[in-house]
C-alpha cells in the first residue's frame, strides 16, 4: 500500500510558502531602504580618528542643516559638535569628507569580525567602531549626546 504522505508535495503549499517569503523579503528591503533614506548623517573630517560627540538642543550651537528629510551633522576635527537640533530617534549614517569633498560612507560595526562573518578593516581605511547615544537629566535639563568612535588603519 502507497503511503499519500510523503508521495507528492502539494503544490499550493509550496507556492503559499513562496509568495509570504517574497513578501518578507520585499518589506524588509523597502523598511531598511526608508530608513537609510530619512537618516541623519553624521560626517567626519578626513583622515579623521577617534572620538566623536554630537550635543543636541544647544542654544548657542550650530543651526540644523536639513537636505531633503536628512539632518546633516558636521563634525568639526575637533570631535565635538554643538547643535541647535533637538534629538530625534532616528536611524544614522556615519560618512568621511574626502579631500576631492565627496563623501564616503563608513561601515558601522566590529573591525576584526565585521557584520557579514569577515574583517573589514583590511578593507577600509575608516569605519565606526562603536556607536552610542547617552540620555541624561543635568539641573533638570535633559541632555541628549551622540557619540560614535571611529576607527582608522
């Protein structure tokens, strides 16, 4: 006698499987594809290296820069940046000022295992290395810092 379970796979099933799949995949790239889009942009000098802080809601700071739905925070060589912009809960990007004034992005994550299972940092010459940001009461004002090391060969 024929065991029906394990003669033909049904041929719906598998299809249903494949659509819910596609459908995964093409809202997890039009999700990771908005945010990058409406992401604040922090920009590093060239060449450089180490610590970087962002204060935010500084009356006395630099006024927002907005291109498009993009804040753009330019980060002096002294690491420090005072900004007028209130905090916003938003997904970054993290890019180096070239000498030709292009902009690189730089890759966020672990220098010796990477994201993706490898080292980058035989691959680049910049890339953030940690990535942080500090919420704190002060005299009862609330503080809001970006703060974000990069790393360099």
């Amino acid at each position: 006698m024929k065991n029906d379970l394990n003669s033909k796979p049904d041929t719906r099933l598998i299809i249903s499987v494949l659509i819910i799949i596609a459908i995964f995949a093409a809202g997890s790239f039009l999700f990771a594809y908005n945010k990058q889009k409406n992401a604040d942009m922090y920009i590093v000098p060239n060449d450089f290296k180490g610590k970087a802080s962002v204060y935010f809601n500084q009356p006395t700071g630099t006024p927002e820069k907005v291109d498009g739905e993009k804040r753009i925070f330019e980060i002096p060589a002294s690491g420090t940046l005072y900004t007028q912009s209130p905090y916003k809960d938003k997904w970054n990007s993290y890019y180096q000022a070239t000498p030709d004034g292009k902009l690189e992005q730089l890759i966020d994550g672990n220098s010796r295992t990477g994201n993706g299972g490898f080292p980058y940092k035989d691959l680049c010459n910049s890339w953030i290395e940690n990535a942080d940001f500090i919420h704190s009461d002060t005299n009862g004002q609330k503080v809001h810092i970006a703060v974000f090391i990069v790393g360099r060969k």
